[in-house]
C-alpha cells in the first residue's frame, strides 16, 4: 500500500473508562508516536463504560466528563482540535467532539484504524475500510477463548484485517498459549517515546518500586482442565521473603489492598503505600517511576505459567527512564536481551542475584536499560515494525508529513 498523501490513523482506546497515569500513558505514546511518523491521528472511544473514578458523587453526566478528560489529555499532548471524539453507543446523540457523521468518514478513508487493548465492539463502520487492526495488551484470554470454540469471540475479531498481541512469545515451542489457524496473531510491545520519560530523571532512592493492582479476584480462565490466575497478589506472596535476603529496600505502590495486605508485607519487610495518590496524575507517576532505583515486579499466572511473553509497559517505562528491572519471567527472555539492565526470575535466588548485580554496577545496569528502551521499545521501532506488516512504509508516511 504506497501512500503519497498525509494517511488518517484513528485509535479507538479506553482512556477515560480507566484514567489511570499509565493506561493514559500507554495509549498517548501511540497516539503521539503515529503523529510524529506523519499521520493524522484521531482518537476515538465509544466503550460505553461510566469514568467512575472521574466522577464525583451523585454525578450523572458521564459522557460529559469523559468527554471533558479526554479533551484535556489531547490538548496536553498536541492533538489539534477536532481530532478526538466521545460517543455513546447507547445514545448516538451523546456525541462530544468530531461529529458521528464526520467520523465516519474518517474511519472509511483511515489507512489504519487500532482497537488499542481489543477494548472496542467493532462496528461496521470501523472496519469500512478494511484497515481495523486488534491490538491485544493482555494476551491470553482471546487466545484460550478461541481454543475453547467461543463463537463469540470469533464474531469479534472477524471485522479486523490483522492481529497484533503483546504475548511476544506466542508461536514459541515452549509458548503454551493456544494458536488459532484463522486469526494469526503477531507478536509486539509497548511503543515508547523516549523524549517523555527523558525529562523525568531524578536522582535514584534506595528503593526497587512498582506500581499495581495487588488483588483482583476475578478473570481466572480455565484451560484445558487448569485454571490460571489474573490477580498479582497469588505471585507476590510467593517472594515475601525478599527484603531479608537484600540489603536494597523495596517498596510497593497498591489499590485495591486492604490494611490487613498491608501490614503483612510490612511484617516481611516491604515498604507499602498507597497508590491513589499519583495514580490520577500522569507527572507524579512518572516522578515515582524516575525517582525510583529500579523495578521489582512479577507478571500474572496466566503469563508466567503458559510463557506468553507478555512484558508491562509500565517496565518499559521504568527501562527508559534508565531504571532497571528485574522481572518474573514470563517468556520475553526468548525476544529481550537480559542480564545486562533487565532480568527475568523464577525462583527468589534469581531475583538476588540480580538484584547484586545491579547494585554492583547501578551506572552500567543504569545505561543498560535505557539502551534495552530505545533499541527495543522506541516507538519508531514498535510501530514501524506494525506497519512493515500492514504493508504500510514508514518512510512513505514520514515523506507525507
């Protein structure tokens, strides 16, 4: 596909059903990247959801508020004026910013259209022009639904032209996660602009951090006679004793843990605190994240257990930063260089030895990371990478510009 004008690139995504500093941030870095290559980019949600932890009390107007987050987050990243829109699907006259009709045009001339975290119920305008791509952020429960002959789910992804998962490891011989012979799906990560972690650089504390839901007891799958967990907190509690093999402190930023979770990885050495407090705030989650020694996380069963590859993009950020990160191993060792910056672990002795490595050489493992960031997650990287495989060039779109 040769593209001699400046291309439409539209991304449906979520931001206001979920605010937090980094679901904003992931999508932004994929709206702002496909603007810097030279598309026009407009940004789309019509997930329906109320933005409940935008709202204050007794509000009703959800899509106004919605509607008033999102303008304020285009603005902030330098999307021009009517390049963004709400809407409804339950009242198409709920409608905020470019008009229904409008955007329907927009998505039937769109050289590319992204249902960024598979979060949108396609519709037949999105894939008008057959360029509705499915980026799935949490691989696993698409794949073992197919697996499994949901019907549904096949009726979903039909109306898209090609398949995009952050499970880097799918394919793999020692992947577990079910393939699909009608929906090929292919491998890709989290785009970065590393320009808008740069800045954020702040004298490193002691602690190793990470940022995160602790207990999320629901969206377990079933496969093939096993169940394999959603919820963090299962693989956290199976490295309390951490901090008493380390001299490094480690901290933990939560929602949705109770005192009583606490106080119990405070009785095992760890530093907690409560995540709300910057969690909203797209500066003050990039401060912790810079001002932080490096990252300390695990992944969920689901990932680790049948070795999707998934990796966090809230890593990759801590990677740019020029933090490193030691992380549970989910398969991404097969793709990602380790041992220099980022580590994968399975077993605590892993983690320590890691964690001795780095405090051996924090300015090697510093430059490691933000080298492992702007080779592998660069966004020109990440999303040329995408558009090699649509056919579309990115030294076409960036001559349109």
């Amino acid at each position: 596909m040769h593209i001699t004008t400046r291309p439409k690139a539209v991304v449906l995504g979520l931001t206001s059903k979920m605010p937090l500093a980094g679901i904003t941030l992931l999508t932004m870095q994929y709206v702002v990247g496909l603007r810097r290559l030279g598309f026009d980019v407009y940004y789309v949600e019509e997930h329906g959801k109320m933005p409940w932890l935008l709202m204050s009390p007794g509000r009703t107007d959800g899509a106004a508020v919605a509607a008033a987050f999102i303008d304020r987050l285009m603005r902030r990243f330098g999307l021009e004026e009517g390049r963004w829109a709400f809407i409804s699907p339950h009242d198409r006259d709920q409608c905020y910013g470019v008009p229904d009709t409008a955007l329907n045009t927009v998505f039937r001339e769109a050289a590319l259209v992204l249902n960024l975290h598979g979060g949108t119920i396609p519709r037949p305008e999105h894939a008008a022009g057959d360029r509705l791509v499915y980026v799935g952020t949490d691989p696993v429960e698409v794949e073992v639904s197919l697996d499994n002959g949901d019907q549904g789910i096949v009726d979903y992804l039909d109306p898209h032209c090609a398949f995009f998962t952050w499970g880097e490891n799918y394919g793999n011989p020692d992947c577990l996660v079910p393939t699909s012979d009608r929906f090929a799906f292919i491998p890709s990560r989290q785009p970065i602009v590393m320009d808008l972690w740069e800045p954020c650089q702040g004298t490193p504390s002691d602690a190793f951090t990470t940022i995160g839901n602790w207990r999320q007891p629901y969206r377990a799958i079933t496969f093939r006679g096993e169940v394999y967990h959603w919820s963090k907190h299962l693989e956290f509690t199976k490295f309390l004793e951490l901090p008493q093999r380390c001299e490094s402190a480690f901290e933990l930023a939560l929602i949705n843990a109770e005192e009583e979770d606490h106080r119990m990885l405070q009785s095992h050495g760890w530093r907690t605190r409560d995540a709300g407090s910057f969690s909203l705030d797209l500066d003050a989650y990039r401060h912790y994240i810079a001002c932080s020694r490096g990252e300390f996380t695990v992944a969920k069963d689901q990932n680790v257990r049948l070795r999707s590859g998934w990796f966090s993009d809230r890593s990759a950020s801590y990677l740019a930063c020029g933090r490193p990160v030691v992380t549970q191993e989910t398969g991404f060792s097969n793709i990602l260089p380790t041992g220099d910056g980022l580590f994968a672990f399975s077993t605590v002795d892993e983690i320590v030895e890691a964690i001795a490595a780095i405090d051996s050489d924090y300015a090697r493992h510093s430059n490691a990371a933000r080298r492992i960031a702007r080779e592998w997650f660069d966004y020109r990287v990440v999303l040329g990478a995408m558009l090699d495989h649509l056919d579309i060039r990115t030294a076409d779109v960036e001559a349109s510009a």
